[in-house]
C-alpha cells in the first residue's frame, strides 16, 4: 500500500517538525511524495527529506518524490543535492 504525502508551499524551520513527524507516522509504509505545489524549500527541511529517504532505503520500502515543482527541483539542486534526492523520468520525478 502507497501512502501519499502532499507537501505545503513552504517548506521552513517551521514546516520542519511537522514534516519530520509526518514521516515518522509512515515509517514503514511505501511512501509517495507529493511535491508539486512547494514554492519554497528550506535547507533544513531538505534534510529531513534527505534522512527520510535513507531510513526508507534502509528499511527496504519504497521512496519517491512525484510532480515536483520548478522550484523544489531548484532549490533542491541549488544544494546539491538532486543526485541524492531526485532522479529524471518521464512522469515526473522517481528516487
């Protein structure tokens, strides 16, 4: 079963512990994220995305991030760290 987590607009220091807590409700559910209507994208809630794709990996369940918008993949890749967190397809974005 995919449980599907639609992020807000903005993504700040005050987004980051609710965010943090929406994951760990899902730990060890196949998870899909919806990011298609973030306009904006804090460092720190960058990482909490970053750690909760490496405890979904660790965990064998199935991560991806789904209809990112221009400016998640920006900011995501203004970071650095696009490699790590998203990977191009047709349809969107798949990690």
């Amino acid at each position: 079963m995919m449980t599907v987590l639609s992020l807000p607009e903005t993504l700040d220091l005050k987004a980051s512990g609710p965010l943090k807590a929406a994951f760990l409700e899902r730990r060890g559910e196949a998870v899909e994220v919806d990011a298609g209507s973030v306009r904006r994208l804090g460092g720190l809630c960058l990482q909490v995305l970053l750690a909760a794709k490496t405890a979904w990996a660790a965990d064998g369940k199935s991560f991806s991030i789904r209809a990112p918008s221009e400016a998640f993949v920006e900011t995501t890749r203004l970071f650095g760290a696009e490699g790590a967190l998203l990977s191009a397809d047709i349809h969107g974005v798949q990690s």
